[in-house]
C-alpha cells in the first residue's frame, strides 16, 4: 500500500475505541472487529498487503497456532489507546491494554506493510517479541523476528513519499476489496474450472470407451465356445502351446491365440472360461458403472457451474479445501468435502454418496436435503446443539449448486441426523426439521 493511504487509514482507525474481537480469516488475512461493529480486514501477503473492508469473508478455518492463541489473549476485547504510523513508516502500530484483576497489560500490534518481510508482530510493553505471523531469522534479514527477541526498528525510508489524497478512507476501504476480488475471481474461475474440465474430459473419456453390453455377451459367448473347442481337442493340443488350431463342430478349423503359456488343455479350457465368466459379470453389472460414470460427470459440470457463478474468492476457496497428505485417509469418490468456517461439509455425488453419509453421520450432526424434490444429501459434522445460521446456510447453498443449475427460490429442510429414518437406499423420512430458503437468483 502507499505510504499516503497509510497515514490517511491511520488517522481513520484513531477513531475507534476498542478491538471488539480479531482473528485470522485465511492464511495471511486478519479480521479486526472495531467498537463491535467496523471491521476491517488486514491482507498480509508478501508483496501484495493490503487493507480492506467487505459485508462479509468467510472464515476458511479456525486457527489454533500460538500466533493466533496469543493474538486473542492480547487483543479480543481491548481498549485501544493509540494508533499510529511508527515513524512514519509503513507500519500501523496498536498500542492496546487489557485490565486484569492485577495489572494493566500494555501490548503492541504492528501491521508491517514492508513489501518482503510483511508481517504481524505481537509485542510486549518492552518491545519484545511475543509471537508473529512469520519469524525472520539473521540469514534473511538484518532485523530478527524471534519469541522473545527484542525488535529493531526498520531504518528510516529515504525518501519523500508523494501524497495520495482520499475523499473517503470508507469507500477506498471497500474499493480496494472490489478491485482485488474482481481480478483474483477472474484468475481463481480460469485455473479452477481448467482443473475440473480436466476431469471432466477424463471421465467422458472413461464412459465413451464402456463397452456395449451386447458387445461383452457377444465376448462371453464367444470364449465359452472356445473353452467348449479346447475340450473336445484335447488331443490335438500340445502342452505349453500358446497358438491353438481347434476343429469346430461343422468341421471348419478354428485359430486361437493364448495369452500365457499353460501346462494342461484343461487349464487352457479353465482360462477361457474364466474369461467368459468375467465378460458375463461385466455384462450384469454395466448399467451400474454407467450410472456411476453418469453421476459423477453431472456432478463435474454442476461444481464447473457453480465455480462459474461464484460471487467471491471465499467461495471458491471453500469450494476447494487444502489436500491434507496422508496415506491413512482413504478417499471416497462418491463424496464431495467442504469446510465452512472450520466445519466439515460433506455432500454425496450420487446416491452410493448418499448412503454412505447418512450411514457413517452421528446422530447430533446436521442433516440436509432439498424440499419435495430429489437432491444430493449433506452433512455438517458437528458436536454442538445449535449452529450459526451462515454455516447452515452455507451448507444448504452448496445443496442446491449441486442438485441444480436453475436459477430460482428453492426450501432446503435440516435437521439433527438423527430424526432422520433411511427407508430404503438413499430415500428416508425426516420430523422435527427446520426450512431454510435459497434464492440462488441473488
């Protein structure tokens, strides 16, 4: 940020009396809730920091790092006794205090607007360092950000910063989230709907080449009969022969080739056989794999629409979780998971999906399902009696997206998983639930 808008936030944020609450709403985003009502977001990422303000950022997660400990202890309910620019520089500092049954505790916040070393450094009354949103050794920098560190401060800019005037630090505050969202919403649909055509086209690929069950009865038929031949010439096969000339039933000569070597006709006749049965089995259960593919392809093109219409970045980032890398988690490809604001989301992509979520939810998670229509299933996991509404509404959002691209005012019933009774597959009765309305219009 400029150093002119700096000042000018600077003396806009000497307005406010207290730090209500604050915490980080993504990796490098802290949110600053001032006088319980103005809250202001302080982007810190590297290069790119940045303040701004918004009618709502979704929490990605909740975070539990020392940093984050340490940022609530000092500074949720606080009074505020100065706010200023540390000399001059591109660093806002907070100086807070907190009563206690003992003392008042003085603290320091500093946003660093410093380019590379960005940061947001917790201190103490004596300028020691209390934890930071990114410790900087001696091998990076001159200047050390290390737990109980004293902290230099940056050398002086040399130079005269131009000015900057704003009509109104307010409406900057907002443009800047305007500006920001609406460039990094262009790049964040390019690359994310790239990455789901790619799988779209792979599972296209996969259903174009499912063999017709005509052609896979015609394939069992056919190595029966060859399993039948290797029979009734038994003693015209060599031992090992892997090219077999058979005499069919109307005298003609039939060529066969064997993929392995085998020591017996009849262990020849078993892997003909054997193959039939398989083709049988494939024949049988084909409409299951197409269905399976089917699903899963809708499933694909809902979520390209939904990316396709997301309103902001946070959507999108819910819409796809950090991997967590571990070879213990099995991954289920019927369901989909999402984490609002720290809480698991998850939605079944076809009704093997679905099942599987009502069977493996606890009974005090939160059930949803659209009303009087077929939909996909969700579930928040959860240990509590009640929900934020946004987390509830976010979860029956994410129903609908999926269940239909048409856009319209849709009820979405919720309800603890266990006032729900599976009938039979993925088709239940449900009592005791609450409605909530979509307007997938707006």
């Amino acid at each position: 940020m400029k150093l002119s808008h700096l000042k000018q936030i600077t003396q806009y944020l000497q307005k406010f009396q207290k730090i209500s609450a604050i915490h980080r709403v993504n990796d490098t985003i802290v949110k600053v809730v001032f006088d319980k009502r103005d809250a202001i977001f302080f982007n810190m990422t590297r290069s790119n920091s940045t303040m701004f303000k918004c009618e709502e950022y979704p929490r990605s997660k909740v975070y539990n790092a020392p940093f984050d400990v340490i940022l609530a202890k000092r500074f949720n309910r606080s009074n505020i006794l100065d706010v200023s620019l540390l000399h001059g520089d591109k660093i806002v500092r907070f100086k807070t205090s907190i009563a206690s049954a003992y003392k008042e505790e003085i603290s320091y916040l500093q946003f660093e607007f410093t380019g590379k070393y960005t940061n947001v450094i917790i201190l103490d009354e004596n300028n020691v360092v209390l934890e930071a949103l990114r410790h900087v050794d001696l091998f990076s920098s001159f200047r050390e950000v290390r737990v109980g560190q004293k902290l230099l401060d940056v050398p002086p800019a040399p130079f005269v910063a131009k000015e900057y005037p704003l009509e109104s630090v307010e409406d900057f505050l907002y443009e800047v989230y305007a500006k920001e969202q609406k460039s990094k919403l262009e790049n964040l649909k390019k690359q994310k709907i790239a990455f789901l055509q790619k799988r779209l086209k792979k599972l296209e690929k996969l259903y174009a080449k499912l063999d017709s069950q005509e052609s896979l009865k015609e394939e069992a038929k056919r190595y029966e009969h060859y399993g039948n031949l290797v029979l009734s010439n038994v003693q015209n096969i060599q031992p090992y022969a892997q090219k077999l000339l058979l005499q069919d039933y109307d005298g003609s000569s039939v060529e066969v080739a064997l993929q392995k070597a085998l020591p017996t006709p009849f262990m020849m006749s078993d892997f003909f056989f054997t193959k039939s049965k398989k083709a049988k089995q494939r024949a049988k259960h084909l409409h299951i794999e197409e269905e399976s593919l089917r699903s899963k392809i809708e499933h694909i093109k809902r979520f390209i629409y939904t990316v396709a219409h997301a309103k902001d970045t946070a959507k999108i980032e819910m819409l796809f979780p950090k991997q967590v890398q571990s070879k213990k988690v099995k991954v289920n490809d019927s369901i989909e998971l999402f984490w609002v604001e720290g809480y698991k989301v998850q939605l079944g992509k076809n009704e093997r999906g679905n099942v599987e979520l009502l069977k493996s939810a606890r009974a005090k998670d939160i059930w949803l399902h659209m009303r009087d229509r077929p939909s996909c299933h969700v579930i928040i996991t959860t240990d509590k009696q009640s929900l934020p509404e946004n987390i509830i509404r976010s979860a029956a959002r994410l129903c609908v997206d999926f269940t239909t691209t048409s856009q319209d005012r849709y009820l979405v019933d919720y309800t603890p998983r266990r006032e729900v009774t599976i009938q039979s597959g993925a088709n239940v009765l449900y009592n005791k639930y609450k409605t909530i309305e979509i307007d997938t219009r707006e």
